[in-house]
C-alpha cells in the first residue's frame, strides 16, 4: 500500500468570538498578512537603521517608512484582489460586481498584489523623491517573510493544493475539489503540497538569500540587485512550483485537462515569466553600477 500523509486538523480559524448575534473570527489567513507585513517592515528598517549598508546614505527616514506601509497595505489588498479578478475570474465578477468587494471570501492574487505594491510605491517614492530603486531594495527585503507565512496559511486553509501523486509525502486534503483526482492511491486522493513547496522556496530559501546579500555581501550599495533578485528568484520559484500546482478550476477543461491558459503555460507561470526577466535586467543593471 501507497503512504500518504493525512491532512493536520487545523481549523482555518484561530478563535471566533460572538457580539451581538454575529461572529467575529480570526483567521489564520488574516493573521499571516498581518505578522508577514510586520515582519517585512523590521526588516526594512533594521536595513535603514545601518547606514553603512547603503552606497551613500539609506534611501528613506523611518517614518518616511512608516508612512510607506500604508500605502504597501493599500497597494496589497486593492492590487490582490483586482489582480485575482481580472486575471482568474474576470468572467464571474463581471457577471457578480457585488462580489468583489466580498475580500472576506477569499481571493487574492500575489502578482496582482505585487502591482499593487509598485504602483503604490511609485506615486509615494515620487511625492517624496525618494530614490526608487534603493526604496525598492527595502520593501524587497522583507517580502519573502510575508510570503512563506501566505503559503502555510494556504496549507492550513487546504486551499491552493497540488496535482495528485503518489510521493510518500501526498497530503489527502480534505473536500470533494480535493478527493477528485482519479485512482492514484486505493480508496484515497494525495496531492502534492504545493503550498508547502512554495513556502520553502519562495520564502525560508529566498528569505535567507536575500539577507546574506544585504547584509553579508554588501548588494544594497548596488541599487536594484535586491529587488532583482527577488523578482527572478520568486519569478524562478512560482514556475517550478507550478509544474506541481493544480490549475484553478476555471481554466481546466476535458481538452486542457492541465488547466494551461496557452500551450505549455499555466496563468502562474505566464504572469512569472516578466518577473524573472525584469529581475536578471535590475541585476544586470546593479553590475553595471
């Protein structure tokens, strides 16, 4: 017999409180966006707090920073969740508008966040002439963290899960979605824990990088070597994950049974493919510099 690895029973929700005749909970989902945010800003500022770092003096004050995180908060939510809209789901939210504002259920895509994010920093670094590459540098430093705690959150939710296989270390995730996989273990559905994947790669393992980089090598006096780094190494990781990653059920039919939006190309992969090659040009470029 096949092993596999029965899905942890953990609850998406960490603690429901009742006000009122309604319920208030605190998702694991929820708290991982908070704790990755926070984590991304200290280690932010503990970049900024060394001057010695930069190439001639840290790109931004600490509230200058402060005053950022608002606008990456903003530049998070709003470009996630539009980006989930337009680019996995445009069909139904133009048929349900209302829904889209409903964040609470769900819904959010990381590259359509990661526009969010610049879009955001681009007017801020503007208003207050800040030098955007080496602003970028900050943000990027700490994005990893926020990424690796996303992905356990998806795991803990047993959503975002793998193709099925028959690896001793399959999760059978809990849900018919999950259990639909054919007869690849006897009376029993493993995928691959995609998100789990994700978690080591695009977080401990680029995490770690970056931060040898900024802090060991000396990359945040070569504006734009962090920030490429991250896009190629993150653009690297989500198309490699993606082989392994089961397509959103919206783009699978019985003629594209892998769920590829053009041949040879899940959504994942073909919104990484620019990630990766703006990140090698900002390294290319840092060289240079």
């Amino acid at each position: 017999m096949i092993a596999a690895i029965p899905f942890p029973e953990i609850a998406p929700e960490i603690f429901t409180i009742s006000l009122f005749g309604m319920d208030f909970s605190l998702r694991w989902y929820a708290l991982a966006y908070i704790v990755g945010i926070l984590l991304a800003w200290r280690l932010s500022l503990a970049a900024l707090k060394r001057p010695a770092l930069w190439r001639s003096t840290p790109p931004m004050t600490l509230v200058q920073l402060e005053e950022l995180l608002t606008w990456v908060i903003l530049g998070i939510i709003l470009g996630g969740r539009l980006g989930f809209v337009l680019f996995y789901q445009p069909g139904y939210y133009l048929s349900h508008p209302a829904e889209i504002l409903k964040v609470w259920q769900g819904g959010m895509s990381f590259h359509g966040g990661f526009l969010g994010v610049v879009i955001a920093a681009w007017i801020f670094t503007g208003k207050h002439k800040i030098p955007r590459l080496e602003a970028a540098d900050a943000i990027a430093l700490g994005v990893p963290a926020g990424l690796m705690l996303g992905r356990l959150a998806n795991f803990i939710n047993a959503e975002l899960w793998g193709r099925p296989t028959d690896l001793p270390w399959g999760v059978v995730f809990p849900g018919a979605a999950a259990q639909d996989c054919g007869s690849i273990l006897p009376g029993l559905c493993a995928r691959h824990p995609s998100q789990l994947y994700e978690a080591a790669l695009e977080g401990i393992v680029l995490l770690s990088l970056l931060l040898w980089l900024a802090f060991r090598r000396g990359a945040l006096k070569a504006p734009g070597r962090i920030t490429g780094t991250f896009l190629a190494g993150y653009g690297f990781a989500r198309y490699i994950v993606e082989f392994a990653r089961q397509a959103d059920a919206q783009f699978i039919t019985p003629e594209n049974p892998m769920g590829h939006v053009i041949p040879g190309f899940s959504m994942g992969q073909l919104l990484s493919l620019p990630m990766v090659l703006i990140g090698l040009a900002l390294i290319l470029r840092s060289r240079r510099t």
